[in-house]
C-alpha cells in the first residue's frame, strides 16, 4: 500500500499533526455544536491510516502498536463509567454532573457539568480511535505479513500453511487430514 509519490508523503507527514489537532477541535466543541468524541476519535485515526497509506502499512503499524490499541479499547469505556461512578459517589445519579458542584455556587453547576460531558466525551474519543485503529490495520494487513510471523514462530516453513493449526499438527504432517 506505499505510495511511490514523494511529494503525497511528504504532505501525509506534514498534515498529520494538523488533522490531530483538528480531531481534538472536534472534540472540544462537541459539547456546544456538532462533533464530539466519536467524531474526533474517527478523525484522529484518519491520520494514522493517512500515513499507512502513504508510507506502508509496517510503518503505520509502528505508529500504533497492537498492545497500546488494545489498552487503550477499555480504557475508554473505564474512563466513562469512572466519571459516572464518581457521579453517584458523589451523591447523585451515575453521569448527574451537578453531583460536583459546590453548593451555594451557581456558576460550579456549569463547571461542573462542562468538564464531567468533557471527561465522557475524552473517553469514548479514547475508545472510538483505538477500536477504529485496530479495525483498519487488521482488515488492511498484507497477507505476507501473518505468514512471516506464524514462519518465524514456528521455525518451520511447512506451517506457514497451517496456521489455523495447532501446533502440534506442524511437526506431525504437512496437510490437514479428514476423518470423515
């Protein structure tokens, strides 16, 4: 999937922090207008599958590795129910931000409903970008790539084959066999 074009390269390296940072605008505003976390973890993710495009995927694949997308998966998730959690801790109802305000302060109730929306919303970005990272770079994985990986697992050619084997069956046969 590399692109041979250096100039599309060069504009997918100096674009990429710009499209970050559009993704996290989009977030920001999410609260007042249209966007918010889906919308800015969907954009987020077009930067890395930007570069994926215009540099291969081993390279895209580098910029986020599998362990860190699938921490970050649920981290998302914890991150939403924490904030709805600490909401009733506080004596209202899971995701009643108000639960934070000071009483007596009439501008807290604001405050405190602008950042408990913005803590949910941080958390399902976190959740949308990794989820849509590991979708791309699972569906967008050359062939080739999984063979090396089971080859040099296994230390033997033969298995490259089989990899939907278990690995007994390598040292054991070349072939699958049926007993029907």
């Amino acid at each position: 999937m590399r692109t041979d074009s250096v100039v599309i390269r060069y504009l997918a390296l100096r674009a990429t922090p710009f499209i970050q940072l559009y993704a996290l605008y989009v977030l920001g505003h999410g609260e007042d207008g249209p966007g918010g976390g889906f919308q800015g973890g969907v954009i987020f993710t077009a930067s890395f599958v930007l570069m994926a495009l215009a540099y291969g995927w081993p390279f895209g694949r580098k910029q986020v590795p599998q362990k860190v997308a699938d921490l970050l998966a649920p981290t998302g998730a914890l991150v939403y129910a924490g904030i709805g959690f600490a909401c009733m801790l506080a004596g209202g109802a899971f995701l009643q931000y108000e639960a934070f305000a000071t009483p007596g302060d009439p501008s807290s109730i604001h405050y405190a409903h602008h950042f408990g929306l913005m803590g949910i919303e941080a958390g399902v970005m976190i959740t949308v970008a990794s989820s849509m990272a590991v979708l791309f770079f699972e569906m967008a994985r050359p062939a080739h790539v999984e063979a090396v990986i089971i080859e040099s697992l296994e230390g033997d050619a033969s298995c490259v084959r089989l990899a939907l084997l278990p690995r007994a069956s390598c040292a054991s046969s070349s072939r699958p066999t049926s007993t029907t």
